[in-house]
C-alpha cells in the first residue's frame, strides 16, 4: 500500500493495550489524511489523521520500514519505546503506534502552529525582527524544562534544535519537543555512537570521543538560547570541515548578545571543557535566568 495515494482506517483495538496512553481511545477510527503532508523526511513523512469520534487530531509519522536497515529499524522501535515512557507538559504527547508488514505509523499530538525555527525565520523576516527577551526566555524555559525531564527518566535526546520543538501559538508559546528518532537510554556510561544535526553538536560529537551524552544535549540548549537571540548559530560554515572546527574552539561573535547575563548563560553553556559546562542547575541560578522569571512570573 502506498502511503502517498489512499486513506486508511485505524481501529486502535488492534494495537497492544500497553501502547495506549488513553483508554478512551480503544472504540474510535482513525482516519489518516494522505492528501496533506506536514512533514518529510528521507524514510518517513507525517500527515494527519483524524479521530472520527471525538473530532480529534492526531499528527501521524509513517516510516516505510522497506527502505531501512537493521540499524535503522532499531532506532524506530526504540523511538517507540521511548515515547510510551515519557509524560510531560513540555514533551509531544504519545497515543499509540501500529505497525503492518511495510509501515510503522506514530500517532502523536498535533500542533498545528509549527516549531519554533519556522517562528523564528518569520519573526526576522517580520518588523519585529526577531522575538523580545520575554518571549525568548518563555520559550527557553521550556525548551529546559523538557530536556531535564528527559534526563530525569534516564533519555538523552541526542537531536536537540529549535526545528525539533514545536509550539501551539503566539499568545502562549506552549512548547514541546519532539522527534525521538535519535533518542536513547543508555546502558553503558559511554556512547560511541553519535547522532544529531551538524549545527547544534557538541565539540565531542564532532569529534567523535566517547562521551555520557547529556551535556551534548545541553550544549544544544546554548546553541538554541544564542540562535534565538540572534538569529544566527553560534557555529555555521557551508565547509561542514570547517565548522567543525569552530564548534571545537567554542570561539563565537560575542557582540551579537546585548545582555551581559545572557551571554554569561551562553558562555556556560557553549563550554568546550564537558566538566566545566553548565548544567541545569547552573542555568537556574544564572542571573539571567532569576531576572527573566521574576519578569515574567514563570
């Protein structure tokens, strides 16, 4: 079956019960949209899909498991497991997976406005010229909140950039992270293998040392605060050489950032020295941190 051309019919009573975050899902449909595409990537696309029922949305990622090797089909059913785990204001909401000879099919919450990097492109690109400082810190809050969560339940992230956080509307800024194909939780206290997207990694993961993993994830979170405020990463190059090389010095344009506390923030955060790097409860007792949340009250 081709997922591009037809329409298929779910009945959730087919999947494991342990798979269904909420029973009331058990009787309904659910109706898959192959004519609207939300997202793509190389073995997978993600559509909508409807609960018939309860007029709900669901946002659906199809994987053609055709088109994957061992390796990679092990990293789908581990993104599957990691999502049943997970249950957090600030992590995309799991409700259930089925799987058939060909796809596997995902079904999460949708949100419909789109991820924070669509946001902040149109925000540059607007006479706003980006965001202001509370709702950079807004975002950020909860762009920390969720990846201390992961790590709390023993997940490092491994993917962690403003295109893997998605948010409900301008008014709130409700923000969850998303994608979990790279996700792990670790059994050894090194990990050799190294995952995630060239302009939010780590000077370890470029370099390929072995390494715990949750503090990549935090440098990922500076590079996310600095592109936030600037509209630019910390460390670009279309030479993937050489921008490897400026993530391994940690050298970046300083001058871009206006706020003395927020750069000290940054700077913690985008330490080369893993030892020395921020960790969550650094970021809380930045003085930038402490001055944003008594502004704005979060």
């Amino acid at each position: 079956m081709d997922p591009k051309s037809e329409r298929m019919i779910f009945s959730p009573r087919s999947v494991p019960l342990d798979m269904i975050k909420e029973p009331d899902t058990v009787e309904n449909h659910i109706v898959i949209d192959y004519t609207d595409t939300i997202g793509e990537g190389s073995f997978s696309v993600v559509r909508l899909a409807k609960n018939q029922k309860e007029d709900k949305i669901y946002a659906v990622k199809i994987i053609d498991k055709s088109k994957l090797d061992q390796k990679s089909l092990e990293l789908i059913a581990n993104e599957t497991e990691i999502l049943k785990m997970i249950d957090h204001p600030n992590v995309l909401k799991f409700h259930f997976a089925e799987e058939d000879v060909r796809f596997v099919h995902i079904f999460t919450e949708y949100y419909r406005a789109g991820d924070v990097s669509e946001l902040l492109n149109r925000r540059f690109n607007s006479r706003f010229r980006g965001f202001r400082s509370d709702q950079i810190y807004v975002i950020f809050s909860q762009m920390v909140k969720a990846v201390e969560y992961l790590h709390s339940m023993g997940i490092i992230h491994r993917d962690v950039k403003l295109e893997n956080f998605l948010y409900d509307n301008m008014t709130d800024l409700n923000v969850v992270i998303a994608d979990f194909g790279f996700a792990m939780k670790p059994t050894d206290p090194l990990i050799e293998d190294y995952a995630g997207s060239p302009p939010y990694a780590a000077p370890e993961i470029v370099k390929g040392v072995p390494n715990e993993g949750y503090p990549s994830d935090l440098w990922s979170l500076g590079v996310c605060l600095y592109t936030m405020e600037t509209g630019d990463y910390p460390f670009y190059s279309l030479n993937r050489s050489q921008m490897y090389e400026m993530i391994v010095s940690g050298l970046f344009n300083e001058k871009l950032i206006k706020d003395s506390d927020m750069l000290q923030l940054i700077k913690g955060l985008l330490t080369t020295e893993i030892e020395h790097r921020y960790t969550f409860e650094d970021i809380y007792q930045s003085a930038w941190w402490k001055k944003k949340s008594e502004a704005t009250g979060r």
